[in-house]
C-alpha cells in the first residue's frame, strides 16, 4: 500500500445522497507504543479507547440496525494506513475517530471537530502535526506514505487538492457533535474546523477527528478520567450521531415513499417527473443530488426547495431545479442554489432528457 493511492482515491465515489447509515467504524486514537498527548496522570490513548468503547456500546444498545467495528479495542499500536484500510473495507457509512487535545497554554480547554482540509491558522498546524506525526514510529513509513513530512508545510499542500465528496457530510456530522457537546455535556465549543489529517485523508467516507478535551488543562484531564466524564462526552457523542443519521435516513427515502403516478416515462430507462418541459426545446436546470435510491420531491428532502424534478440517467436518479431557456440565467440561479448545495452545477434538458452541455449551447446559439 502507498500512502499517494490511498489518498486520492478517497472521495472517489458517490456523494453518499440516499445511503442509509448501517456501518460505522469507530477509531480510538493512538495505542500501545504511542501514548498520545500525555497529561500530569493520564495518557491520551487510554482516555480516547476508554471513552470509544463506550460510545460503541451506546451504539450497539440503542441501534440494532448500525453495526459497529471498532480499529482497537485494546491498548494495541494501529498504524493510520492500517486504521483506514479497516473502515475502507468494512465500506463503512461514517468514520469517527477518537482523541483528546493538548497545547502549551494550559488553560486552554473545550472540544473540537476536525474534518479533512486544509488548515488556515498556525494553531491547527500544531494539531495537525501532532496527529500526523505517529507515522514517525512506523515501519518503513517513508515508502508507505511516499516521503510526507508531518513537520512540513509544503507536505500539507496536498490536501487543498484532494476531492470534497464527503466534505459536507462530514461537516454535518462534526456540527451535530458539536452541539451535543455545548448543550448536553456543558463543554466548551471550538466547532467544526478543517485540518490536513491523515488518518481522513485515506478513508473513503464521511469522517471525522474528535478532540473531545485537553489533557493538558489539569481539570479537564481529571474529568476525562472519570467513568461519568467519559460517559456523558460519549453520550454528547452518540446523541450527535443519532440525530445525524436520522437526518441521513430522513433523506434517503427508498422508492416506497415517492409517488409512482407523478413520473411519466418519456424514452426506455428515463423517467421525468412532468414539469411541462418544452417540447423539442433545450432547458437549462440546476443538478442538486443525484442518488441510486429514489429520494421524495418534497421541499422537506431538499433544504425548503420547491418544484425539484427527478431524471433517471442509467442508474442514477438525477434531481434538479429550474427552467430556464437562458444558459446565462441559469449560471446566475445556480450561484444562488449553491447557498444551500455548495456542490450544484448547470445542467442541459431537450425532450425530458439529459444532453450534453456543450451540445445544448451550440444548439441554442446556431
């Protein structure tokens, strides 16, 4: 395994838009030879492994429906490639990886959500490095992860290349987290920042980092080593998690829910929901979503917006906006649709059926 393949292949596929949650992998940072930030008494691997355990158990107790793997239960060294590789063949739904923070300034204390990014302040460089730099005690970890530096600013370039697909999700879900953590369990919040990690930029789902304190605040470490601080931080964690899923689930509608009579075939393998498009006329729409799973029109499933159309494209189920004979007026209305789907783009119609754009715009133009 190279640690460049890896890389780049997360984000490779779907936007997860109509996909149930049934498989997370929850990841305890750190472990056996790496002990992690390390307080007056306690050692981060312990607390992080202490307190995914119980989130697990959360889990699998309240949600008999989501199976749960874990990349340690034991006080074992994992390697980062190694812990990704799990969730990665597990096809997991969502990673969550486990960990308490440190910094110089020993008053500092509250939790945070890292998702995979780039970093915009020299703080989250600190973070950043100190994450990254278990690779350090790895075997051969120059081959495996192709000479990157975690001390090194130019080794972060990297991550402001890398795809988004997941970026949202994992933004979402972090910010789930995060409220838990400021209304149920009275912590500080630092919310959901974006950091060049590692371990998220090798698994292949939405995922997140979890700093669910400092070790280096003497009273925050005392509170991370009690079993009821550790129970009620994963319990701020789980919570989080169930409302995201919920919202996951929410959205993802199997066929059953939509309404078969407001779709009319219009050529074999493309339906079209009848939104009176011109005949023989090009349109241009906006793209919001696309899903393998039929998802309901609803305003509900589609953050309030009215009048979505959905196109069957092969497998995918394409769900769009708008009308517009203009291709200028619909760029301008998918700036505005991008508010809410940052991931929108301009897409051409003729007939009810999906054209290339090049081609609509010659046709439009002759």
């Amino acid at each position: 395994m190279t640690f460049c393949c890896t890389l780049f292949a997360a984000g490779s596929g779907d936007n997860g838009v109509g996909k149930r949650i049934r498989t997370i992998v929850i990841d305890a940072g750190h472990g056996g030879k790496d002990p992690g930030a390390v307080g007056k008494i306690a050692k981060e691997k312990d607390l992080a492994l202490a307190i995914a355990l119980k989130v697990g158990h959360y889990v699998e107790e309240n949600m008999k429906d989501v199976s749960v793997i874990y990349t340690r239960k034991s006080d074992v060294a994992v390697d980062l490639w190694k812990r990704a590789e799990i969730a990665n063949e597990a096809e997991a739904d969502l990673f969550i990886s486990i960990h308490v923070n440190a910094h110089t300034r020993t008053s500092a204390r509250g939790t945070l959500t890292l998702v995979l990014g780039q970093h915009r302040s020299d703080e989250n460089f600190d973070v950043a490095v100190r994450e990254n730099s278990v690779i350090l005690l790895e075997e051969d970890y120059k081959t495996i992860y192709e000479g990157f530096n975690p001390e090194s600013t130019e080794s972060y370039i990297m991550f402001s290349l890398m795809q988004k697909t997941y970026f949202k999700q994992s933004i979402e879900f972090g910010a789930f987290v995060q409220k838990q953590f400021k209304e149920r369990a009275q912590r500080r919040d630092f919310g959901v920042r974006e950091q060049g990690l590692l371990v998220l930029a090798q698994t292949s789902m939405p995922g997140v980092l979890i700093e669910t304190g400092f070790i280096s605040n003497a009273e925050e470490e005392k509170y991370l080593m009690t079993e009821y601080g550790q129970d009620v931080i994963a319990s701020a964690i789980y919570r989080g998690f169930r409302e995201y899923k919920e919202e996951i689930d929410r959205r993802s509608n199997f066929s059953s829910v939509v309404r078969e009579e407001s779709v009319i075939e219009k050529a074999p393998g493309v339906e079209v929901q009848p939104a009176v498009l011109p005949a023989n006329q090009v349109v241009f729409s906006i793209q919001i979503a696309s899903s393998k799973n039929k998802i309901s029109t609803d305003p509900s499933s589609f953050k309030g917006q009215k009048e979505v159309m959905v196109v069957q494209d092969g497998r995918w189920f394409k769900y769009i906006v708008g009308q517009e004979v203009s291709y200028r007026k619909a760029l301008d209305r998918c700036l505005v649709v991008k508010d809410d789907f940052p991931d929108a783009f301009v897409v051409a119609l003729k007939n009810g059926k999906l054209i290339p754009l090049n081609d609509a715009i010659i046709e439009i133009n002759r």
